[in-house]
C-alpha cells in the first residue's frame, strides 16, 4: 500500500453548487474515495450534472459518487423535481409493481446525473411510524417480513438499473430514543431481541460470504449506526465504531463481503464525545472501509494524515474493499434537460399512481422540524 492511497477510504461532503479552485486542489492532493452531496449542493439539473463531473475529473482513481434519494423528505433532487413517495406511502399503497418502478426511477434518475450509489434502502422497521428519531417515513414495512419484501423489490430493481445498494442503518436504529445528529442514543435491546427483529431483516440481505455483487437478493454496501448497543458492544463504542459490532458481527458472523461505511461522522453522536483522530482510529479498527465526512470538508487533510498513521494491515484491508466495489460501476447516462424531464415526469406519475391527485399534489416540508436529515 502507498500511503497516498489512504484517502480512498474517505467520503466527503462537497462546500456548494460549484467546485472552486481551493475546494478543487484539496480533493486532487487527497484523493478521496467518493463524494457526497446534499441539497447544499443542487441548484439546477445542468448545475449538478457539471458539479458531479467536475468532482469525478478531479480524481485519479473512478470516486463513488452518492446521495441519500430515498423518496419523501429524504429526496435531494427534489429540489430541482418532483418529490417521489416516501417507503412508508409505497407500504400502504401495498404493491411490489409500484415499489420496483420506484427503483428503476430511481436509477435512471441518478445515472443521468453521474451518481453510482443511492444510500438506501432503509432496512429499519418501521415499529412507530411517529418516532422522533430521524426514520419518520423511511421505513419500508411494520415487521421483519413487510421490510424484507419492499425494501427487497426497491433494492432489486434499482441495482438492475446499474446504481450501488446500501442497507443502512445496520444493527437496526428505529427503536432509537433519539436523533443521531444531535446526541448518541442508547438502544437497550437484548441479543434474542436483536435477532427476531432487526437482525432478521438484515441477514436476508446478506448472503453470506459471497460477493454481493453475484447475489440477486443482496445489497452491496451497508451503512454501520450512531448508535450504543450495550447488549452487543459493551464498552459502550457506538456502533459505527465497534469492532465487535462492524467485524465480530456484521463481517464475521453474518458474512457480509460488501463495502462497510460508517454513517455520516460529523453527526452530533459523534462530534460530542470523540476527536476527530479518535474516531478515524476506532473508525478503521473497528472494520469499516469507508469513513464518512459530510461537512467538514475543510478537515480532510487531517483525516487523510490520521489514517496514514494507522496499521498497514488494517489499511490495505479496507483499501482491497473499497477497490473491488467500484470495479462494477458503469459511465454515467449522457445528460440532457429533455431527458431529465422525461424520466423526471416518471417520478410524478409514480406519485399519482401512488397517493392520488390530492396528495401527490402536497410536498414535504423543508423546514428540518423533524431532523437536520431532512435540509442537508
């Protein structure tokens, strides 16, 4: 391994709408393993298609480029489109058709802007669909097996259409009693518990062993919680940087051999209880192939430095990772306002079809009164 490669193993956030020279030379001299934007940075379809491919020429090594398009309030194009229906309006509408259009929709979406991997589906269950924990809307079904099949047609028919999976929010975060981007929550639940539930859902998603990539059923990335799980890490790590939870867990005893990301560090869950150094050092010990630096972009050459100090083993190990999962990524569609019009069109049929005129006719709103996950 080369030292100068560690910055693979990061995913960025990017400042604005566009690449400026400083923001431009920093991602050249680090190198990052991806980026990903948020509503910060979208102002017109044009605008995004040249910020995405802008961000890809600075990178020597393909970058994975990715975005949180779930549907709902969790939607970042539709700042500049229509809003697609959210998991839980796809679950009471109560039809697969439906589910796998909204991820081949999805896809297509995101391949004419450039992007190669959606973070989504949400694996949660949704137990509480008013919970005040940031998954208001976003869980696909009640119970392991409601989750387990629209979460799976979603996931089948947006990897069909050439975009990267990726289950989040592993080991199961909607029995949180708060938001992680504001404070580390405690999930109290006991391992039985665990694995009739939350677990359940994510082994179906894992085929054990394999490469995800071969497996019709699998997601190929998954997104490690903010989370404490007293009755799986009990040193009290968060579960993003346990490594009884990312490797004795989820890479050895489940066996999943696609790309590990924590979720975004830069979460208050984080940022109030470890320094920057620490959580790239427990980040990386604890299995994960990518840490995650939504907004502090400006610290990325201190990240990039705190990994270079870390075992070689540890390092080459999430290096190979992060090499063979962009080894599937395909071109970008090639982008025009009609075309964007066309498949965006397709978006607001999909909402018709699913809650009629007069819903499909409100908007979520944009305000963050339920969590900052939905302005970012």
């Amino acid at each position: 391994m080369a030292r100068s490669e560690t910055g693979q193993l990061l995913l960025t956030g990017v400042p604005g709408t566009e690449l400026d020279a400083q923001t431009a030379a920093l991602y050249r001299e680090v190198q990052p393993g991806g980026f990903i934007l948020f509503g910060r940075n979208i102002r017109t379809p044009a605008q995004l298609r040249k910020l995405v491919d802008d961000l890809r020429g600075t990178c020597a090594v393909e970058p994975i480029i990715t975005i949180d398009q779930e549907g709902g309030r969790v939607s970042r194009l539709r700042l500049i489109g229509n809003e697609p229906p959210n998991a839980v309006q796809l679950r009471d509408r109560d039809s697969l058709k439906l589910i796998r259009q909204h991820g081949t929709i999805t896809a297509g979406l995101l391949r004419l802007f450039g992007f190669n991997l959606d973070l989504c589906p949400v694996l949660d269950i949704g137990f509480d669909d008013e919970a005040d924990n940031s998954l208001r809307g976003r869980c696909y079904g009640r119970n392991v097996g409601q989750t387990i099949r629209n979460a799976g047609a979603f996931n089948t028919a947006l990897r069909e259409g050439g975009i990267a999976s990726c289950g989040k929010h592993f080991p199961g975060y909607s029995r949180a009693p708060l938001d992680a981007h504001h404070e580390l929550p405690v999930i109290p639940l006991t391992r039985p518990d665990l694995d009739a539930q939350e677990l359940a859902v994510f082994r179906h998603f894992i085929p054990a062993g394999k490469n995800p990539r071969t497996e019709p059923d699998a997601v190929d990335s998954m997104m490690v919680c903010h989370a404490q799980y007293p009755e799986l890490e009990p040193g009290g790590l968060p579960a993003s940087l346990s490594r009884r939870i990312v490797t004795g867990l989820l890479r050895e005893e489940l066996g999943f051999a696609g790309l590990i990301m924590t979720d975004d560090l830069d979460m208050g869950a984080i940022l109030n209880h470890y320094s920057l150094e620490q959580t790239m050092r427990l980040a990386m010990s604890a299995g994960n192939d990518l840490a995650m630096i939504c907004h502090r972009v400006d610290a990325l050459r201190e990240a990039r430095g705190f990994l270079d100090r870390l075992p070689t083993a540890e390092l080459d190990r999430a290096l190979h990772s992060v090499a063979s999962f962009k080894e599937r990524f395909a071109p970008p569609d090639a982008f025009s306002e009609e075309e964007f019009r066309l498949r965006d069109a397709e978006v607001y049929q999909l909402r018709l079809d699913t809650l009629g005129a007069e819903l499909a006719a409100q908007r979520s709103p944009e305000d963050g009164k339920r969590s900052p996950v939905e302005i970012y």
